[in-house]
C-alpha cells in the first residue's frame, strides 16, 4: 500500500483535489492498487487558520508519505513549494508539455519536457534592500548544475523521443553564473553518447518554442528561466489546464499542476482537472520507478490513456469553452480508466 499525502490548496485547489481523489479512490477500488490518502492543509487557508503557510502538523505527515500531490495555492505559494523543495532537496522540476487532441496547441506533434533545476538561481530568497536599491543574490552551483544535466540527460535516455538534450541559458551576458552552468551540462554529456547535446539562449529558446516546438526533446535550465519557459510551453500545447509538474529528489517526490489557484473560477466547478489528474499519472510512473512496480507503471498508462480518450472525444470543462463540470469530467475520466 502506499501513503500519499494531498495538499488541497486554495481557490480551485478544493476542487481539483475531489478530482483527483476520486480517480485514486477509483483505482484503489476498482484496480487493486492499494492507496492510502491523507488530505492536509497549506497555503493561504492554512495560514490565516494556523500563522504558518506550511504548518508543522502538513510537513510531517508529508515526510511520513510515500509520494505528495499538491493542488495550487494561493499567495502564500513561496512559503509552501519553494520550501519543500528545499527541505526535501527536490532538485528536478520536471515539465512536460505535449500535443493532446482537441486541444489549441500550436502544432500536433508536440512532445517535450522541461528539466529544471528546483533548488537554486533567484528563487533562493536572498534579496536586500540597500538604500533606494534592491539588491538579488543569484547562486549557481557546479554541483547543482551537474546534477540536473545528469537528470536531463537520463530523462531523453528513457523517453521515446528524439534522444537529445537543449541546455538553455544566458552564458554571453551571465557569465559566471550561466557560463559555470552551461560547462557543467557539457561536462555532462560527454557521458551521454547516445544522446545528441545542443546550447540555446534562452531568448532564442522562447522564439523556438512558439516557431517549431516539435524540435525540442528535453530542455535543461536554471529555476528562473524553466520557471517561464514551462508555462510558455504550456501554452504552446493548448494551455495549463494540460500541464502537470513533478519536483523528484533523490528519496521523496512532489507532484502538482503547474498553474495557480486561479480564484476567479474558484467554487464554480468550471476548471479543468487534466493537469492535476496527470499529475497524479507522473506520481505512479515515479513510484513504478522507484519500487520496480509494474502495476504502478500499468496505472499510469491507464490515467493518461484515459485523459486522451475524454479530450479526444471533444469533452471540455467550461473554463476552455466547453460544457462540463469539473466532477462531469472528471466522471467521464474515470470512466475510461475502469
């Protein structure tokens, strides 16, 4: 059996978490892989009922869990994922971006993923003020930039896919910084025969994903720049609502949907539950991995399978233009999936 522990977010995150718990509930039931939820609370209805965005009562119960999805929060987002991916060394941000039918992506033949580094950059926090002046200090690390590369590199290994790895960054202005980086992927790929290796700024990078996304196969980054460029890439395949995220440590894993709270359709039943639901699809190829598991690897083909055969049917939730709720949805999902 294994434990999984739901941050059930703000705003849209209640809903989407009844989603998602229903499609778990319905493998538990239905499949026989045996589940264990835990629901608990962070982000802003976390922080106004206890001080704490995180509070201590979440975080332990989250490390004593096999595996954590994560619906969106509000505000207090910072004080939630970016400190769990610190305190559980969650170094590899993983974001795929794919063609599915039915969907306005930009071209039909999308199927990429965005391999970002989780732990460092900007998104450390270290920011001052001096005087009239704010003042960030960004760190890139050879460590760090050789153990994402490393990622990234087994990642296009594995996949299906064109076997080749685009290292993003800004060396010709950042020097150190993206120059350290840039070398460490390099350095990297000398062990990766196989795998072609190209470098790209990230600015052409941008320009690339709208003009011929089909070209990318793996892209790694630093945090700020997969940060943009992964929300980019999700637009470019039909927009967030398909786009799920995993955050991969070395022991312990957090999955979640790469959008936000989006509080103006929150309580209406009108979001799109996709991106949570494969996010839940990325947490059991993951647990496969881990624990050698065919079924859990079985499963996750099974939830993908099914989000394809509902999107390819034409059903859409009413916050991209169709008619069904999120729970109608989510039903016809399930569907498919038993």
């Amino acid at each position: 059996m294994y434990k999984i522990s739901l941050i059930t977010g703000d705003g849209i995150g209640p809903e989407l978490s009844k989603s998602v718990t229903e499609i778990l509930h319905a493998i538990h039931d239905k499949i026989g892989l045996k589940l264990e939820i835990t629901t608990v609370e962070a982000g802003d209805s976390a922080l106004k009922k206890t001080g704490k965005a995180l509070p201590d009562s979440t975080l332990e119960t989250i490390k004593k869990s096999d595996a954590c999805l994560k619906a969106p929060v509000g505000e207090s987002a910072a004080d939630v994922i970016v400190v769990l991916r610190r305190m559980l060394d969650l170094y590899a941000n993983i974001r795929p971006a794919k063609s599915y039918p039915n969907m306005p992506a930009l071209k039909e033949n999308i199927d990429l993923v965005i391999v970002r580094e989780n732990t460092e950059d900007l998104y450390t926090g270290m920011e001052f003020d001096i005087g009239r002046s704010a003042i960030a200090l960004r760190t890139i690390s050879e460590e760090a930039s050789r153990r994402i590369a490393k990622y990234a590199f087994m990642t296009a290994d594995q996949r299906n896919g064109q076997k080749k790895v685009t290292c993003v960054h800004k060396s010709n202005v950042m020097r150190k910084t993206d120059g350290l980086f840039a070398r460490s992927c390099a350095e990297v790929a000398k062990g990766f025969a196989k795998i072609s290796f190209e470098q790209m700024y990230v600015d052409a990078c941008a320009m690339n994903l709208i003009r011929q996304p089909e070209s990318f196969d793996v892209i790694v980054t630093t945090n700020l720049f997969g940060d943009i460029l992964s929300d980019e890439a999700a637009q470019v395949v039909g927009g967030l609502g398909m786009a799920p995220a995993a955050n991969i440590g070395e022991r312990f894993a957090l999955f979640e949907p790469v959008h936000g709270a989006a509080f103006d359709i929150a309580g209406k039943e009108a979001a799109n539950p996709s991106s949570f639901i494969l996010s839940a699809k990325m947490m059991f190829e993951w647990l496969a991995m881990k624990n050698n598991d065919a079924g859990s690897l079985e499963v996750a083909k099974k939830i993908e399978d099914a989000v394809y055969g509902v999107v390819g049917e034409g059903t859409k939730t009413k916050d991209i233009g169709g008619n069904k709720t999120t729970g109608e949805f989510t039903q016809q999902v399930i569907s498919k999936l038993i």
